[in-house]
C-alpha cells in the first residue's frame, strides 16, 4: 500500500483512523486555462474518506465541490496533486483506463437521472456490465437483482417515461450499484424530487452505506439532506472550509414514518 | 464490448426512430438500386452483343475485291477480277495472324426440286467456311477439300431454302436442280435467322467455290476470301498484313487505290460493344452520385443523433464505454444504416431490373459480382460517412457531455 510515502498532510482535519482510506487526495489542484484568464477551481484539497463513510459534500455554486467530484469520478485529471483510490493512484492513469476504473470501482447517481429514454429499467441498470464483457444471462439476471435493491421489483420492463422520478432515480442507483462498486458519487440526487421521495432516496443510500459499506460522496445544497450523511465537507473558494462529522444524525426510516403518503406508487419500500 | 452486443445495441438505437432510420436508408436503397438496375442492363446489353459477335463468327476479317478506275470511270465493289485463288492461298501461308481462309464467289440462281423453284444466292466456299463463320450443319454432312478439289455437284442448303422447296421433307440425299445441273444435297445448315444487318442468313446454298467458279459463274477469279484472325486483337494486325500482301501480289504502285475492300464485322461489333461499355460505366457512375448523396444522408443523421444523445453518450463514458466503445457504437450504427439499406436496394435492383425487362423487353442480367460489390460498397459508405460522426462522439468530454442541455 502506499500510506508509508504520504507526506503529513496539515491543511485539514481527516478522521484519525486505522483504517485503509477508500479515498484519499493530497493537495488537489484543478486550474482551468481560458486562454486570458486562468480558473483556479482548486487551490489544494487534502482529504480521507473512509469506506462506508457517507461524506455530503456542500457549498455554493463556484466553490468547487463539482470540479472536485468529477475529479473523484475519474472523469478528468487533476492539475497538481494526488489522488488515490482504493490504495491506486489515479491521478495519472490514460483515459482508457479512467474509463475501467469508473466501470468496476464508482458509481455515479445524477440529478437528471440521465437514464437512456425508450429503453426498458433493465437494460438501463445493465448498461455499466456491457462494458466490461459480462454475458447477456448475467447482465439481465444482475440488473434484476439490483432493480430488487433499490424496491423496483416487478417494474424491470418499464420505460423511464412510465416511471415516476423517485422511481426513475431508483433505476440510476440501480445502475450506479450493478457493478458492485467501492464507491458511489450522487450528484444532487434529490435536487428534482419532492420531500417525501428524497428521504426515500436518502433511506437507500444510508442502507447501502449500513449494509454494504459502501462509501458514498453526496453533492447537496439542502442542509436537510446533508443531516443525512454522517460527515459533511464544506468548499468554499476551491478549498475545504469545514469537514466535521454531522452530530445529530437523521435516520431516513424514522422520518418517513412522521411523512403522509404522497404517492401509492412510492409505497413499494422495503 | 462484443460483435452481437455491438450489433443489438446499434439496432436498437435504430428502431428507436424507425421513421428517421426509414428515411436515411431510402438514399442508400435508391443509391444501390439504381447502380444495380443500370449495371443489369448494360450487362443484358453486353451479353446481346457477344451473343451477336458470336454469331458474326470466327474473328472474320473479309475481303472484298474492289472496284477498278478504268479511265475516270469507277466500278462497283466486286468489280475487278485481280482477286485469286493464288492470293487466298498466299494469305494462308504468309499472313501469321490468319488462322483460316476460304475462297468466296457467289452467284444468284434458280433452284428446282420437284415442282418447286426458289431463287437463292449460291456461295462456293472451301470446308473451313463453315468454322470461319461458325455456323454448324443441322442434319447430313459438309463436304470435303476431296469434292473441292474434284468440283464436285453436292450442296448445303439453309433452312428457308429447306421450307420453299421441301416442306416437311427430308433434303438430305435429296437432288436439286441448279441451272439445270443436278446437285445432291448433302446437309442442311443450322438456322441462323437474321444477320446483325437485317438480311435472311438462312436463304442460301454452299457449295465448292470450284463447283461454282466452273459449272454455275464461268469464272476463274474470286469475288471475296473470308478469312478468320487468330483473336480479336489480332483483327486489326491482320487487316494490314493482308492489305500490305495483296497490293504486293496485284503490284499496284502506291498512287494506286486498292483493288480490294477489307472490313471486318467483327471489329465494328467490338467497337459497340466498347461504346456499350462505356455507356454502361458512365450511367452506373451517375447513378452511384445518388449512393454518394445517401452516404451524405447518413453523415448527416449520424451527426445529429450524436448531437441529440451527448447525454446518452456522457452517461456510456461515466459507467466505463472507452473512445473505442463509442466510437465502435456509432460507426456500427452507420454501417447497420447503410448495409441494411444497401441488402434492401440489391432486393430493389433486381425487382427493377426485372421490371424493365418484362416491361420494356430490354434484355437484363444482374451480375453475382455487382451484387457483392454494391453490399461491399454501401458497408463502405457506412464507415466512410459514419467515421466523423463516430469520431465526434468518441471525443466528446464526459464532463461536458452530462451537462448538455
């Protein structure tokens, strides 16, 4: 493993542990070239997440939680720093093989759901395991189960457009899960629901997180989401303000029992 | 990703529009079919002629003798008598390019069987004619250099000779009556119905051009040598040889015309034949222009499905498709596209081509090999007209790709 030739990092408080960091990032630095004028999105994050750590992620637009997100998602490469994930650094890897750590290790959960349209909830869910040469049998039995996770059973051959939103982001974290990752990024899940479907979605998230230790980073606005979470990191200016555990800690299940009913299709919840 | 799953998932995204799919493909059948109907019937056209160039024989090149300035006054064609026997058999010796050679004289006559008459054109020819001109016996026999040499009474007969004045008998064996003169017939000629040039082959008498030279012209001399050149490419060659032997032998000095016409029907059949070609090139060209525009059809759909589906792609890239993947994904889609459509226009092209010929009776032949060229082809438009689309979407930034509005 690679811990013995970390450099101490002081910049941040990071949770004193013993424990293997699913993430860590040393002195993230993202800088946007516009010709003219140069972005700075990050100005050096230092950061360990653990797994089964569910982190939300807060700030105002501009602050650099989405540069770092994507950054975390493998989707582009930092400037200056180091990124390692699952004990690999990553921050140098080629595009090829960018694309093979998002396929098997991270998950990704979008505010739009960004499902593909006129294609059915299981070959939504199956599409991560076409693109790393699972066979047809497997694909669609895999996408069953993981369609069974999330409470959609029985809803496998539905079209997005026959599904409600809480149900359509039901099938993307679905998707995110099907590959079994270490890690899954949601980017204001809950951004496009109503109140009751996005403690629904965040009863998912803290089970998976319970369950599975799965280590997920959440992207929120609303304070009442992010109490969701058990530790929240606020950006600001393209650095971590504030990184603290949150201390009254909301359970999902509770707060759906004190929430009416707004939708009889949403009472599938298990 | 692997070669099923690329073809299922490119099927699928085209099903997903059909009415688009439709449409885009129309290029391509209409492209493919038109190249497909023109190349069957300049191929039907084609194979008309060999079948004609066939017919005319055996690479003929025929020599005429010529007409004579006798003082100012010019004559017809056939009208000198300096063609011989001696130079049919020199053209035989000396010419290389020649591989067989007949002496020609012809005559009209009258001919009687029973209390039938018929007037025919009587040709004196050596054995070889008949494979100089590829024309074959029915029923009976040829003669013999045997009966050249002793100007024997035996004679072949075509087969409108054969109706006016046998009906429904058998002339083989048969005796008819030419200027008086009994002639036994000893075959009778395959029907050859009309000549490219619209007379009746069939209405003819060949005998041994001695047999005529002596018992029905009184001549000693030769109207025509028809002679056959080793290929068709040796036609052209042996017309000169023959021309450069014959003003030799007649001693004609060079301000003198010739004395003899040299034509060969094959060589003008060739030269239709050549036209034909490139008539049917040039038609197959304009109509391969529509495949070109189906191809730019499909350049044009795939750009604006890549653009319609960023999302669709920025989504592929978050769960793992590689460049190669997307780039495979809608390059397979243009190739499905466009081979789709070009198996639907071979299936057009032939239905047309058949049309035209039951419709128009021209004839038509569509060629296995255009077929397989025109599937190869619209596979190719596919990946030539696919590939910038499929690079666009290979090299989209994941990032911006899921932000697209």
């Amino acid at each position: 493993m690679t811990e013995d030739v970390l450099e101490p990092q002081a910049e941040v408080a990071v949770p004193k542990t013993g424990a293997t960091p699913i993430i860590r990032v040393e002195n993230l630095h993202k800088t946007y070239d516009l010709g003219e004028v140069q972005v700075h999105a990050l100005r050096g994050i230092s950061l360990d997440i653990l797994p089964g750590e569910f982190v939300a992620i807060m700030g105002a637009s501009g602050s650099g939680k989405s540069t770092f997100m994507n950054l975390i998602g493998c989707l582009d490469h930092p400037t200056r720093g180091r990124y390692f994930l699952d004990g690999q650094d990553v921050s140098t890897l080629s595009k090829r093989e960018l694309a093979r750590i998002r396929n098997r290790k991270i998950g990704f959960v979008f505010q739009g759901f960004n499902l593909l349209p006129r294609t059915s909830a299981v070959e939504n869910v199956e599409l991560p395991l076409i693109y790393s040469g699972v066979s047809h049998e497997e694909r669609v039995e895999r996408a069953r189960d993981a369609l069974g996770i999330v409470g959609l059973a029985g809803r496998e051959d539905h079209h997005p457009s026959q599904l409600s939103g809480g149900q359509q982001q039901r099938v993307a974290i679905a998707r995110a899960l099907i590959n079994n990752p270490s890690l899954v990024l949601a980017d204001e899940p809950t951004g496009n629901l109503d109140s009751r479907t996005s403690v629904e979605i965040m009863e998912i998230f803290q089970r998976l997180s319970k369950e599975r230790t799965l280590t997920i980073l959440l992207v929120t606005h609303e304070p009442d989401i992010a109490r969701y979470a058990n530790r929240v990191v606020l950006f600001r200016d393209g650095k971590v303000r504030r990184d603290e555990p949150v201390e009254e800690r909301a359970d999902a299940v509770e707060v759906l029992k004190t929430l009416p009913l707004i939708d009889a299709d949403e009472e599938e919840e298990s | 990703m692997d070669l099923t799953a690329v073809i299922r998932v490119a099927l699928r995204a085209l099903a997903r529009n059909k009415m688009r799919t439709a449409l885009t493909m129309l290029g391509i059948i209409i492209g493919v079919g038109a190249v497909i109907c023109t190349v069957a019937i300049g191929q039907g056209a084609s194979n008309q002629v060999q079948e004609q160039l066939r017919n005319l024989g055996d690479n003929i090149v025929f020599i005429a003798a010529g007409s004579v300035n006798q003082h100012g006054v010019r004559m017809g064609s056939s009208a000198t008598k300096t063609l011989s026997l001696a130079d049919a058999k020199a053209i035989q010796q000396q010419v290389p390019m020649v591989s067989r050679v007949s002496p020609g004289v012809g005559a009209q006559v009258q001919v009687v069987y029973g209390n039938q008459n018929w007037n025919t054109r009587v040709r004196g020819a050596s054995p070889e004619y008949l494979e100089i001109r590829r024309w074959p016996v029915a029923n009976g026999g040829s003669f013999s250099q045997h009966e050249v040499d002793a100007a024997a009474n035996v004679c072949l007969i075509g087969q409108t000779v054969v109706a006016n004045l046998f009906g429904g008998e058998d002339p083989v064996n048969k005796t008819v009556r030419i200027q008086n003169l009994p002639f036994r017939v000893i075959g009778v000629l395959a029907s050859r119905g009309q000549s490219p040039f619209g007379q009746d082959e069939d209405d003819t008498i060949i005998m041994p051009y001695t047999t005529v030279q002596k018992k029905i012209s009184g001549i000693d001399w030769l109207n025509y040598i028809m002679c056959s050149a080793i290929s068709a490419d040796a036609i052209h060659p042996a017309q000169q040889q023959i021309a450069a032997l014959l003003r030799q032998r007649h001693r004609l000095r060079a301000d003198e015309d010739d004395d003899f016409i040299i034509r060969s029907p094959t060589d003008l059949a060739n030269v239709q034949a050549q036209a034909g070609r490139i008539m049917t090139l040039l038609l197959a060209s304009i109509a391969s222009v529509s495949l070109l525009v189906g191809g730019i059809g499909i350049m044009n759909i795939m750009l604006v499905s890549v653009t319609e589906r960023t999302r669709e792609i920025g989504v592929r890239m978050a769960v793992g498709a590689t460049e190669e993947d997307v780039q495979m994904q809608f390059l397979s889609e243009a190739m499905v596209l466009s081979l789709l459509g070009g198996s639907a226009g071979v299936l057009l092209g032939v239905a047309a081509s058949v049309g035209v010929s039951s419709m128009l009776q021209w004839p038509t032949s569509v060629p296995p090999q255009a077929i397989v060229i025109a599937v190869l082809f619209s596979a190719g438009v596919g990946i030539f007209f696919g590939y910038y689309p499929a690079r666009k979407a290979a090299r989209l930034d994941p990032i911006e790709a899921l932000r697209y509005e």
